[in-house]
C-alpha cells in the first residue's frame, strides 16, 4: 500500500489572530469597542464577543428545520456513563471533572502527542452547524453544534499510510459517573470511524451546542457529531483518538453485533431487527408531532453516498 502524506495544514486555517484582530477592528468601527463608552454601549459588544467564540453557522453545512428546544437537546440524552434514563446525563453528572482537560492522539500518526482543550481549540475557526441527530431508537433532533471539522487535527498529527480506521475512547471517572457501576458496556465507551469518514468535512468535532460550551450530558468539553450515522457513532467526552490499522470492536459492536452494525449509517430499508428504522419522532415537537419518514444516510445521501459505493449497505449496516 501507498504511503501517503497530508499536507501542512495551510497558516491560513490555523485561524485565530488575525480573524481576532479584524473582528476587534470590526467592533472599533463599529464604535463597540470605544475605551468611553458607557455601560450600555458595552453590552452589545460582550454580545458579539460570545458569540464570535463559537463562530458562525456555516449555511452550507446546516440543515433548513426547526431547532429542537435547547431544552429538549440538553435534557433528554443517551450518556450512558450516567444511567440509563434520557434524564439521567443531565441530572447525575454534576460531579463530572472536565477541567483540566487533555486529549491523546496516538498510534499510527506521524506526530502523536497530548492536547490540552486550549490546543484543540486552536487548530481552526469555530462555526456553528445545524445537523439532524438520528439516535437508533428512532428519534431524532435538529441541533446548532459549535466546533469544527475533525480533518483540521487529523491534518496535524498526520495519520501514517497503515491509519485505516480512527478509535474515539470516552473518559472514565469512577466517582463521577453513576452509570459505570452497571456493566452493560465494557467501560470505556469506544466508538470508530473508517479514515475517510473521519476526514470527512462533515465530520465535526463539537466544543459547544447552542452558541454555548458543552453541558456534561452532551459530551463535554469536546465530542464528535457524525450526522449521517446513527447517534451512538459520536462519542462523547473523548480523552483518546488513536489511528489504526485493523477495524477496531466498538462498544455496540462488541455487546449486539446482529443488532448494531460498525458502520452505523442511517438507513430506512434495514430495520434494526427489533424495530423499523423508516420513521423518526422529532423530540419536542409536542407529543401529537406527526413521525416523518426517516432519510438514507439522514439527509445527508448527496455528501456521503460515495463513500459506500461498492459496498453491500444491507451487510454493512
Ligand atoms: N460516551 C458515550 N457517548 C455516547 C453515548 C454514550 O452512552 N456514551 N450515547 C450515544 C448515543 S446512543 C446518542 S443517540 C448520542 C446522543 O447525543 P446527545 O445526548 O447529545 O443528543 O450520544 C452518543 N454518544
Ligand atoms: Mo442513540
């Protein structure tokens, strides 16, 4: 096989300073920024400030639909560190440490080494996207996720020419997650993509939800939004990405093979053997909500579909 290099990542997607320096200019022309102004001049440009953190959404990359409620995203979740019950992240994670944070990146790349959250951060601008959230249990949401494509760190650490799949492995803490105690999953939570799914622009590594940081029920402070698959492909709270050769054994895997297929994309036609997968309920869209039928590769078909080309989508599920 090959051995192929990425590229440098250009200077010029390694943000900040500049587009930071011309947003201050922005605000100063705008007169936000002036050292006399009063309080309430001050206000508006804390405003743009914040939001700028968490950039701006990307139309090219958002869905056209109703939000679900802030509410209804932070406070129904599957976490199951937490427990079990949709209520369970938001409720029991209070003890959950997510300062400080780091991230290893190890095994087949050419520059493996440990990132602190500020690091991460760093590597491109942050925008804002809205993507449909399809869970495997036939719901799904439409949520506005603040982060940036995965491919800007995997162009840093430079995968190796045997980096055929990438490992995404959950932290565990013990005393702060209530739902380790249930061994359902063989603890930590690990999910995987193939390399070009994980370099996919579509791919987002996810900081904040909601013009906000991360609440702990939805993966905080960092975790993965893959739209076209099924909600458990996007691990949540990551402390460890690691490139390797051979197709890891993730979680669902590992616990329901003939239930929970690797490659995890949304598809109508293959029903999960114990229910159909054709229709969704959108979450807090009140309980009379009509289902709406469920789109290949949850809308996204147009993007992904050639990832799978010459694949058996049925066997592959
Ligand atoms: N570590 C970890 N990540 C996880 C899960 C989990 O139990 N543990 N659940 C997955 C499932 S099944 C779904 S549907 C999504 C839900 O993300 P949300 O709660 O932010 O909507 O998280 C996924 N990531
Ligand atoms: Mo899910």
């Amino acid at each position: 096989m090959s051995r192929f290099r990425f590229p440098e990542i250009p200077g010029s997607q390694i943000t900040p300073e500049s587009v930071w320096q011309s947003r201050r200019q922005w605000l100063r022309q705008a007169g936000l920024l002036a050292a006399s102004a009063g309080a309430a001049a001050l206000l508006p440009a804390r405003a743009a400030l914040a939001s700028s953190e968490w950039g701006v959404r990307n139309p090219a990359f958002s869905v056209d639909a109703d939000l679900t409620p802030e509410k209804s995203v932070t406070t129904y979740n599957n976490f199951y560190e937490f427990g079990t019950g949709k209520t369970d992240p938001s409720t029991r994670s209070g003890k959950f440490r997510i300062q400080p944070w780091q991230v290893a990146v190890e095994g087949e790349v050419l520059n493996p080494g440990v990132f602190d959250l500020d690091d991460l951060k760093r590597l491109a601008a942050m925008e804002e996207r809205v993507y449909r959230l399809r869970c495997v249990e036939a719901w799904s949401m439409v949520i506005p996720w603040n982060g940036f494509p995965l491919e800007a760190l995997i162009r840093k650490v430079q995968p190796t020419g045997n980096a055929r799949y990438v490992e995404f492995v959950t932290d565990v803490q013990p005393d702060a997650m209530p739902g380790l105690a249930t061994r359902i999953i063989d603890w930590p939570y690990v999910e995987a993509l193939r390399l070009d799914e994980a370099m996919h622009p579509l791919t987002l590594l996810a900081f904040g939800v909601y013009g906000k940081a991360l609440p702990v029920a939805n993966g905080a402070p960092l975790r993965l939004v893959v739209p076209w698959k099924y909600g458990f492909k996007s691990g949540k709270s990551i402390v460890k990405i690691r490139f390797v050769e051979k197709q890891p054994v993730t979680s669902w895997v590992k616990i329901a093979p003939e239930e929970y297929g690797f490659y995890a994309n949304v598809n109508p036609e293959v029903a999960h053997p114990r229910w159909s997968q054709a229709t969704e309920r959108q979450i807090g869209q009140g309980v009379f909500a009509p289902r709406v039928p469920t789109l290949m590769f949850n809308g996204y078909a147009d993007q992904v579909a050639s990832l799978y080309a010459g694949l058996d989508l049925r066997r592959n599920y």
